[in-house]
C-alpha cells in the first residue's frame, strides 16, 4: 500500500488537484472529463443524461429551452475560467461544452425512445470531431465563446440530420 501523504487533504495527482476548482470540478462535468482517452465522448454521454433528465423533469417546452439557454450561457463563463486554470485554449478535459450542447439536439428533436437517444448522442460526436464548416472558424472565437460555440454548431447540425431521419422513416 503506498504511503499517505504527508497533508492527508492534499489530492495525489495534479490533475485530480485541480478539482479542488469548483469552476473546473463543473466543466469538467463533475471530473468525468479528466477520465479516460475520449473525454468529450463521456461529456456527451453526460449531456444525453442531462437532455434525458430535462425530458422528465420539464415537460413544458420554455422550461426546457430556458434550461438549455442558461447551460449555455453559464458554458461560456465556466469555460473561459477553467481554460485559464488548466492551462490552453481548449484543455480537452473541459467537456461542458458537450454536456450543455447534446440536449440541443433533443430539444428540436424529441428524445422519445433510446433509439433516438442513441442516434442524437453518435451524430453530435460525428460533428463535434469532424468540425465541418463553420464549426472549426467558431473554434477560433476568443476563450469560453470558442469552446462553445464549434459545438452549439455541432448540435444544430445533429438535430437537422436527425429530424432528416425521422421525417425520411415516417416519424415526423
């Protein structure tokens, strides 16, 4: 068994220090971002929980579109912050950005059954990761704006192909 530390409050790695951060502890999406290879995969994975829990919890549609908008708009704040504590532009360990984004998508396009869910969650990754046009120019906005913003875009693109699907089987 390895031996305590000394300051027994003290965390053993600096990555996990940095939690002591409410402002990073949040947009890493409760540490998941400082886990594993593919951190914004499990922050999406985050935002479907989000997106799922806003579909319980909000049926009245300016509920969940005032929830969305004030993930948003906190993201942009909270993103700026942790960037500037964690060091770069854009630390991938910050996964707000994709845990405030995935229920974009399911706000235009109802999250109805896992399927959906399923689907939503892989074409938000597929435009996050791509960052087709204008996503990657977004990306260069200053701070927590960039952060967020090639993602919003990201979303909006999921929830477009999405809906396509739906209308194309019949489900719109």
């Amino acid at each position: 068994m390895a031996a305590m530390n000394e300051h027994s409050d003290q965390f053993p790695s600096p990555a996990l220090s940095t939690l002591r951060s409410p402002t990073v502890f949040l947009a890493t999406g409760l540490g998941i971002g400082l886990l594993g290879p593919a951190p914004g995969t499990l922050g999406a994975l985050e935002g479907v929980a989000v997106a799922w829990g806003l579909t319980y919890l909000t049926s009245i549609r300016f509920a969940w579109t005032g929830s969305v908008i004030f993930l948003l708009s906190i993201g942009v704040l909270l993103c700026t912050r942790a960037a500037r504590q964690l060091g770069g532009k854009d630390p991938q360990s910050i996964v707000w950005d994709e845990l405030s984004t995935v229920p974009i998508v399911f706000a235009i396009v109802p999250m109805t059954d896992w399927k959906i869910a399923l689907l939503g969650f892989g074409l938000h990754r597929l435009f996050d990761v791509t960052k087709l046009w204008p996503c990657r120019h977004l990306e260069r906005l200053p701070e927590g704006m960039g952060i967020m913003a090639d993602d919003i875009a990201a979303s909006i693109y999921a929830a477009v192909v999405l809906w396509g699907v739906k209308w194309m089987m019949g489900m719109v």
